[in-house]
C-alpha cells in the first residue's frame, strides 16, 4: 500500500487498537485469473500475531487461502473533505483510515473451528440480556458449522495509514473537524483525539 510518510503509523499499539475496533476486513487472494475477495468478520490474537476467521465452504476462495501470501484490509472512518473549508484555495481530499496485514493461513481443524466460533460469540456477544453462546446451542443450530471453512492467518507484515490532515495547520484542523462533527462523520472524533497525541 503506497503510504505518504505524514500518514503512515507505525506504532504497534495503535495499530492493534484499530484492529480490535474494526474487526470486520476484506480477505484479498487470487485464483490464478483474477483478485478475489470475501468481506468477513475477523478475530484478531495480538499474542500470538495471528487473524482468524470463516467463510461458507460454498465460497471458492477458500480454496486458494493457503496457497500464497494473503492479504487482509481493515477500513475505519472516512470522510470527504472539501478545499471550502480551508484557509487558501487547494485541492478537496478524503481523509481516512486503513489497515493492511499480510500474512500465510491454514486451514482449521474442527476442534479449531469450534473454538473459533465460540470466541467469535463471546466477543460480540458480551453481555447482553439474552447472550448468545457456543455451548447453549441446539445440535442442529451447531451443525451448520460444516457449512463453513475456518482458517489461521499468521501475520507477517502490517501497513497503516490513517490521513487526518496532518498535513493542516491548527486553524485549518479545527475547521475541518468542526465541518465533520456538524455532518455527524465519527472521523471527526477519530481526528481530534489523534491530533492531541
């Protein structure tokens, strides 16, 4: 991913903390003809640097999962912002954020499955009233399990570029966030807290 040295993010910490608020990425292969993508939920171990996830075994993709480097993106807040609300004239632009990991995957056993699964409703599940959980499940809810191919994606190189306007002075910043806040976009949060790093 091409990254402009003021926005890129090299702070592990930071970057792990995006992963755990976005868990929701696109897995990118490719099937000897094409790019392939699958848009799925993922379970991020900052232990063991490793990504886990599922995908309906009617999905061709899964096929190609262990047979080169994978390529998994995490997007968070985005929003347009327009040159109107700068102090001289320039160019309009987009601000966002985006995480890329790299990595290799193998496919996951049953038992590995289960697991996956289960951590997947207790992380989304919480505690709410009426949680959902792996071990309450009726067997024939639990069978559909074999309708899915789970898969480990061991992390070997991480990206991350989130554009705030860094490149903004104080005046402009402020102008531009407050723009945001009145158009209700989280990014606006997302780039006041990092400027007050």
């Amino acid at each position: 991913m091409y990254i402009p040295k003021q926005y890129s993010v090299k702070e592990r910490a930071e970057i792990y903390a995006f992963l755990d608020a976005h868990p929701f990425g696109t897995i990118v292969t490719h099937d000897g003809d094409k790019p392939i993508a699958t848009h799925v939920p993922l379970r991020f171990d900052e232990v063991n640097g490793q990504l886990t996830t599922h995908v309906s075994k009617a999905n061709p993709q899964w096929r190609t999962i262990e047979e080169q480097t994978v390529l998994v993106i995490f997007q968070g807040s985005d929003a347009y912002v327009s040159a109107s609300w700068y102090g001289h004239e320039d160019v309009s632009t987009w601000n966002y954020q985006a995480v890329h990991v790299y990595g290799r995957a193998t496919i996951l056993n049953e038992n590995e499955l289960v697991e996956e699964l289960a951590g997947l409703l207790h992380e989304h599940e919480g505690e709410r009233e009426h949680a959902v959980r792996w071990d309450t499940l009726s067997e024939p809810v639990k069978r559909q399990m074999h309708g899915v191919v789970g898969f480990r994606i061991e992390i070997t190189d991480m990206q991350a570029t989130f554009k705030l306007s860094q490149n903004r002075n104080d005046m402009d910043h402020e102008r531009i966030v407050s723009e945001l806040e009145k158009q209700d976009e989280p990014i606006a949060d997302v780039m006041r807290r990092h400027r007050e790093l």
